[in-house]
C-alpha cells in the first residue's frame, strides 16, 4: 500500500546556499525586500524602506541603516520577520516541520506539522459540540464554553506521526532531517483532562474502551484502552497559549501524550464508550505494523524513543573549526535520561548536554561540541529514556522488524559528512 | 510467532475498576461539576454511525456485488481504479498470500480484519470528494462488489445488517497485540 504519509509534492526550501539553514541571506534580492515590504502594507516605514533602496548601503548591501527610520506602529497580531523563511514543506495530506531551522524545543504552532485524511475543517466554535455517550450514565452534550469551564491543565509534550520517518525503513529516502523526522512538533497543551470530562457523564464501570471521533471531512476515529489513557489524556482548546490552530484541530482535540500522533483526534465532536475496540480503519488497514513473518502489530500506540541531530544535518554545509551538534531527543514512555554523540559512525560514542527542562514525553534539546578536521565523519545520536530503553541502531531494528511494517521507525540516524563539507542522509 | 486476536488480549488487560479509580485525580472535586446538558435522542442518532465487528450500528438496507459494479464505476473507480486495483487510491483488491513475503500488497481482501470495517469506513468517508453521500443500499452494494472481486462472498450474495458481520476475511486472525519493547540492546 502507498505510504501516503510520505507523499510529496514539493521541494524543501533550500538550506544548503547558507552556513546555517536560519541565517538570513547575506544579500537581499530587490523582490525579496519587496516581499517583505508587501506585508508592511499601510504602514509609512514600508515607503522608506522602498525609498532606501535607492541609497548608499550603510550597516550591510541593501539595507538601511535601522536606526535612521522610524519603525512601524505596533500592530494586533505579530508576524515574523520578514527575512524569515523557515516553512513546512507541504505535501497532499501532510505538512513537516522544519526542524533543521528550529531553536529550543517548541515548535512555532505556524509551523506544527499537518496530517489530515480529508482536509481542514472550517468549524464554528459556538456551534460545535462534544457528544459523550455509549457506556455512560447520562449521555452528554458540551459546548466549547462548558469545556472550558471545567478546571484545566496545562503541559509540554511531543506529537509525533507514527508513520514519521517511515520512508526510512527501505531506503534512506529523505534529504533533509524535515523530510526524515518533519512529522514530529512539539506545543504547550491546555484542556481539560478527559476523567474529569467523563466524570460528567458517569462512565459505567463496564466501559473500557472509547472510540474518539473528529468533525472532519473524514470523520477519523480511533479506539482507545482507557485504563491507559485515563492518567494523561487531555481534551485540548488552546496550543501555545492561544486557542488551537485550525490544521491542529481547531476547536477541540484529544491529546495522548506519548502515543502515536492518529490516535490524538483532531476537531473532536464525538467520545463513544464501550466494551470493546471498535476496529475502525485507521487501526485495522493503516496504523497497523506489518512484520516480516505477515502477522500485523494491532494497538501499537506508544511512540518509543528517538534521538535525532537536527544540525548539522542533511542538505547543510558544514565549515571547518568549531560546530556545536544539536539535536532533539524524546520518548513516548517518559523522561530522556540521556544522548550520545558519535563522530564516527556509532564506533565511539560520547555524552552530550541535555538542555533543560528535560520533561516527560517531550522533546528535549541536547548539544556536543565538536571540531571539524575536514575528513569524512559520521555523525549519530542514540538516546536512552527512563524505562532504561535505549535508542536501537538500524541494523537491530530491521533484524526485529523488517522492512515493510511502515510505522513506528525509531532506529538512529546517521548523517555524513563528506570532505566538501556536504552533509547525506545514509543508511549504515 | 504466536497468533492471538488483538482485541482479546486487550479485553482481558483491562480492568473494569480503572475508570473509577483513574478519576481521582489530586485537589480535584471528587463530584461532577454539572457542566454539560443530557444529550437528546435525536443528537445521538445523528452522529452515531458507527459499525463494530459485531454488525451493531448496521443500518437496515441491502446490496449485492452485481448491484454494487456500476456504482463502484460510477463513484469509487476513478481514484480506485476500475477492478479496484490500479489505484492511485489504496489498492482494495487482490495480494492474498502476500503479507509474508518481501513484496506485500495490504488490500481489503489480503489485510482487513475485519468486513464490517469497509462499511463504516465507506459510509463515514467515502466517496472522497462526497462523503456520507451514498445511501445504505448503496454502501451495501458497493461492499459487497469489493467482498466479491477479492472472492470473499459471491456476486449473487446478499449483505445487510444480518449477513456482513457474518463474513469472515482472509486476515482475520493476523493480527497480534503490541510486544514491544522488542528490539534488544546490544
């Protein structure tokens, strides 16, 4: 079956010009400053930046000296620079995040990959209901309002694909560490917790399962175990301190921390509780991991830990000296409790700094301080989490697993460094 | 490796007790708060459609395959493909006995547990570009005609709400409960 996961459609923005892929360009082309101009539009500081083009270069070619204009007003919502390019590379049913252009371990929620099965809804939020019903009490009805009355909780954590990195598992298939790992984002979360929710409606002690339903076009729907989901699971109205972002489930989603990213239902109308997986077929014929003997892993919901170096990483340049290797480590079981470094293709390994906060199930920043002689390496990280699991090697997970099961590829990656400075995905 | 159904083991590691306790949740009111209104009848018919491997939430109405063919052409063929295969859309038909070998083909026939899945997923989703726009005879027709090309049931067989929990797929039994952590660390 077509991984569509992996699907693209487009080209990533191309990081390799630059030393480091969010350095802005050395020299503005006329129509990028008209770009950026345009959307300074009302604005006078728009007229003398056009106006300055015709001026003797001051602080750097093709800029104006900032501090002989007077800047723009404030205005009610914020845009980036616009020198910035930093872009999801869209495909026909996803987006990934750049994270070779990303600093710290929040993920801008413009930036927050996609996945969707029938496109973004457009959903009103004062006409948009969450139904509980099924093994339950009282069958209940919520509106966004009522959702948001109830105490809330907020958390860091991880959302990654299960099928992120899933063209790995043949070939090195990807370019850049947005095309290897893009499918994994990390936001703040606030909702209410989903026992609480319940709670309202009086689930029956019978109920051990719960089918989750979105608004969209669709309708995705997953099984949950509730007794694993229960400690964590969040139903969600706001990401990174505003309300959700439309593509992320806007009004409402169901957040499981840790677990596969499909299981996390997006534009949440519909919680059904019952005795039984209800096998819908996003957890029969896709979100199931084919093996090698043809049997098929069912309900394989936790995220194991993955280390990946984000730069510098493939379609970068590296220079001669001093570069500071950085990464993201994480895992779907808990804490990082450490990463590990090697230069030369996983035959020494050695210890790199953890950032904080370093928190459960949520990316965490690690950096290794490295000089570049000019000869080939390898660069690798391999993570260990809390449960004492530690990131497998790509030989060993392949012995287990094979090559077709699509999901859940978690093996550490190698990026080489060739003697021109060029960095390559590559299987080792 | 040992083959168990998924849903099974599942059933039995859970437990009826962790709803209860699972909700205490620390500084919390241990009541409800009251938020919410009772859900009317209508509400939940509305939205309630979907369709568990014991056939509960089939709706009445019927098809066969033959009934099925000119509508699978019509609505489903031109991403499909005309014998359900050709895509570009998930390939629906064919790749029994391949699940084991270096190339597998995961189709209705060789993969799905289960066929009462290809019902809700049809009446949630399909067609793509018009979904929840085809009736339950419909919907029946056209699992039927998807049953049948991959020689589940005959052209002539009739499915409703008694008949299609009653099919049993190919890969059934194929599918196993999460063993992980599996890869051992050197």
């Amino acid at each position: 079956m077509a991984h569509d996961e992996q699907a693209r459609t487009d080209r990533p923005p191309d990081d390799s010009a630059a030393g480091s892929p969010d350095d802005p360009p050395a020299v503005l082309s006329r129509r990028a400053l008209l770009t950026g101009a345009a959307s300074l539009a009302g604005f006078t500081a728009a007229q003398s930046v056009l106006s300055s083009l015709n001026a003797a270069p001051i602080a750097s070619p093709g800029q104006e000296d900032p501090t002989l204009i007077p800047g723009r007003p404030p205005t009610p919502y914020g845009q980036r620079s616009a020198f910035e390019r930093a872009a999801r590379l869209a495909g026909a049913t996803s987006s990934l995040t750049p994270l070779q252009a990303l600093h710290g371990i929040l993920t801008p929620s413009a930036l927050h990959f996609e996945r969707h099965h029938n496109g973004v809804p457009v959903i009103e939020p004062t006409r948009h209901r969450l139904l509980v019903h099924g093994l339950v009490e009282q069958p209940t009805t919520f509106t966004l309002e009522e959702i948001k009355r109830l105490p809330s909780r907020s958390r860091l954590a991880f959302i990654e694909c299960s099928g992120n990195s899933g063209g790995e598992w043949q070939t090195p298939a990807g370019r850049t560490v947005q095309e290897t790992h893009g499918l994994f984002s990390t936001s703040e979360w606030t909702g209410v917790p989903l026992a609480l929710l319940l709670r309202e409606a009086g689930a029956k002690p019978e109920a051990t399962w719960m089918l989750a339903e979105g608004s969209d076009a669709g309708a995705m729907a997953r099984s949950i175990p509730l007794a694993r989901a229960l400690d964590e699971a969040l139903i969600c109205y706001a990401q990174n301190g505003e309300a959700l972002r439309p593509e992320q489930g806007y009004p409402l989603r169901l957040l499981l921390p840790g677990w596969e990213g499909n299981a996390n239902i997006k534009w949440l109308r519909r919680l059904k509780l019952g005795a039984a997986p209800f096998m819908t077929r996003d957890e029969t014929a896709h979100y199931t991991d084919l093996m090698p003997d043809g049997t098929a892993r069912q309900f394989t919901f936790d995220m194991d830990a993955k280390s990946v170096i984000t730069s510098p990483s493939g379609g970068q340049q590296v220079r001669a000296g001093f570069v500071e290797i950085r990464g993201l480590a994480w895992s779907g079981r808990g804490r990082i409790t450490g990463v590990d470094v090697s230069t030369d293709g996983g035959r020494t390994w050695r210890q790199a700094q953890l950032d904080d906060p370093v928190l459960p199930k949520c990316a965490t920043a690690f950096r290794f301080p490295w000089r570049w002689d000019g000869q080939e390496a390898m660069l690798q990280s391999r993570c260990t989490d809390e449960t004492g699991y530690v990131q497998p090697t790509r030989q060993a997970l392949v012995a287990v697993r094979g090559i077709n099961s699509s999901y859940h590829y978690n093996a550490i990656h190698s990026w080489l460094v060739t003697m021109d400075g060029a960095v390559r995905n590559v299987h080792v | 490796m040992c083959k168990r159904t998924a849903a099974g083991l599942w059933t039995g590691l859970l437990f009826a007790g962790a709803l209860a306790g699972a909700a205490d949740l620390p500084g919390e009111e241990k009541e409800p708060l009251g938020l919410g209104r009772q859900a009317t009848e209508a509400e939940i018919r509305a939205w309630d459609r979907d369709v568990s491997p014991t056939g509960e939430g089939l709706p009445a109405g019927k098809g066969t395959a033959q009934e099925g063919a000119r509508l699978f052409s019509a609505k489903c063929a031109s991403c499909h493909g005309v014998t359900g295969t050709e895509g570009p859309a998930p390939r629906l038909v064919g790749g029994q006995h391949t699940l084991a070998t270096k190339h597998p083909v995961k189709t209705v026939g060789s993969y799905w547990p289960y066929a009462t899945t290809l019902y809700d997923y049809i009446r949630r989703a399909m067609p793509f570009t018009a979904p929840q726009s085809l009736t339950p005879d419909e919907v029946y027709a056209v699992t039927a005609w998807i049953l049948a090309r991959n020689g589940i049931i005959t052209d002539n067989a009739v499915m409703d709400a008694q008949t299609l929990p009653n099919v049993r797929m190919p890969n059934r039994d194929g599918f196993v409960p999460d063993p992980r952590p599996d890869v051992p660390h050197r």
